[in-house]
C-alpha cells in the first residue's frame, strides 16, 4: 500500500483519489481552511483527513496536485517548504514553461512529475486519462497507483512539460471551439435560425481535430476563408456580440497566405508556416 497526499479534493481531485482508495491505496487530505463542500468530497472518496500538510507529507510517498491552475506554483511552494523528498505529481493544466519552473526552481529536491488529465472526472462508467513525463521510475510508481481503476496512466512523449504541452494543445481547441460555439448560437439565435444552425452542425464531421491530414486543405483556401471572416466579424460587431475570435481568425490565416490553392503541401510545412516560417523545411 502506498500513501498519497491530494492537494485538493476538488471535483476532478476527489474522483482521482477515489479512485487511488479503490485501487487498496491509503490517500490524505489536509482539511484546514477547505470548504464543507471539499470535506464532503474528501469523506465520500474514502480520503483520510489529517491535521496538517507536515503530517501529510511525512506519511506519504507521492504528492498528487490537482487544483485550480492559478494555485499550482503555490501548492508547489507549500510542499517544497516542506522538504518533501518524494514524488510530486503536477497534473494541472498549466503551460510547459510553469511546469519546467515548477520542477527546477520551486521544488529543486523533489522527483517532479509532469502531469495532465483528460476527460471527464473519473468513476461509473467514466475514465481518465492521466499523461506523465518525468523520470521513468518515479512514472512507474504512480501507474501503479491506478491498476485497475478507471484512472488510465500514460507516458507522454517526451521529459518535463510534454505533458503540459499535450494538455495546452488540447485545451487551445477544445476550450475554444465551445466558446466559438457559444458566439456562433447567440449570432444565429439575434437573427432567429438558431434551429437552422443546430440542424447544420449535425451535418458535420466532427473529426477536425483528429484528421491533421486536412489542414494543407485550410491553408489553401486561407485567401478565400479571411475575408470571410472579416464579413463574420462584421456581423458579430452588429449583432454586439464579440468578435476577436473572428478577428483573431483572420490573423492566423494571414500566416498561409503563401499556401494559395496548394492542396498537396505537406502536413508538416503547413504547421511550420504557423510558426511564421517561410516555404522551406518544417
């Protein structure tokens, strides 16, 4: 059996430790200054309450922080004062140059993990994946801890901030295709076909982000698809709705430009003209 410390039991952090309890494992909670919803969460996840971080970390072998991405290099703050020389697990949702700070500056004696979970609080019929990077040895332990559960370990490709940056791709699409979609519903419902668009939008494929093969496609019709969106900017702007993601569109069209009707350009060449990158190699 091995102890863990949950740093907090948020939705996301008490289904993960419920799911550490599950798989034999003994998990602590520090319950001072959380809230009554966080000890209820704390209590149906089977962790064990103690009464201080000290305590936590001098019973325990791995540290998993799961907390708002705003707190992450505090949390981490609080444990290296406390010379933790286990394993700390940074599975939250913050770019790789915060999680490379993390492991070398704020926690510089402890084995940091480089963490991100995908999905859905884990439990039921729902499962998580939970990539890492960082020292192997230190990644075995923690897959360990969730054999058998609905928590699915995986080995990013890659040292510190590969997980983060895995997590960072994801959340650039998927955060904003749904706010995106909130733009476009407000739009269609000013004008009153907001049926009309739903019915639309169940006539699409919704393999975009998984199919990278079509992108050479989209930078082709780059030069057609900017002034359009210049128009979708437009009627955002009369609607009163927002229009700097319309706006920030026609910026990151402008960047393939030089792709004009050039179906056949490699996936690679069309990504590295993101970048800013002229026509050469990726």
């Amino acid at each position: 059996m091995t102890t863990v410390t949950v740093l907090h039991p948020g939705s996301m952090g008490a289904a993960v430790a419920a799911q550490v309890v599950a798989a034999g494992h003994e998990v602590l909670w520090v319950p001072d200054g959380r809230s009554e919803a966080t000890r209820e969460r704390a209590v149906q996840a089977g962790a064990v309450a103690v009464d201080s971080l000290a305590t936590a970390l001098h019973r325990s072998s791995v540290v998993l922080s799961i907390c708002p991405p705003q707190a992450a290099e505090d949390v981490a703050t609080l444990v290296a004062d406390h010379d933790f020389a286990g394993v700390y697990v940074d599975a939250n949702a913050i770019n790789p140059q915060r999680m490379k700070y993390i492991a070398g500056e704020v926690c510089p004696g402890t084995v940091v993990l480089d963490g991100a979970i995908f999905g859905p609080p884990p439990g039921g019929l729902r499962t998580a994946r939970l990539y890492l990077a960082g020292d192997q040895q230190a990644v075995g332990i923690v897959e360990e801890l969730f054999k058998g559960t609905h928590v699915e370990p995986r080995r990013a490709s890659g040292d510190i901030g590969s997980a983060s940056a895995l997590k960072m791709a994801f959340a650039s699409y998927q955060k904003a295709a749904r706010t995106l979609a909130g733009v476009a519903h407000a739009l269609a419902t000013t004008h009153g076909v907001g049926a009309e668009l739903t019915a639309e939008a169940e006539s699409m494929a919704s393999s975009i982000l998984s199919d990278p093969d079509y992108l050479p496609s989209v930078a082709a019709r780059a030069w057609r698809w900017a002034p359009e969106m210049e128009d979708v900017a437009e009627t955002l702007r009369a609607a009163d709705l927002p229009t700097e993601i319309a706006e920030a569109t026609v910026a990151v069209l402008a960047r393939w430009e030089q792709d004009k009707d050039r179906y056949d350009l490699p996936v690679a060449v069309a990504l590295a003209h993101l970048h800013g990158r002229g026509a050469g190699s990726p």
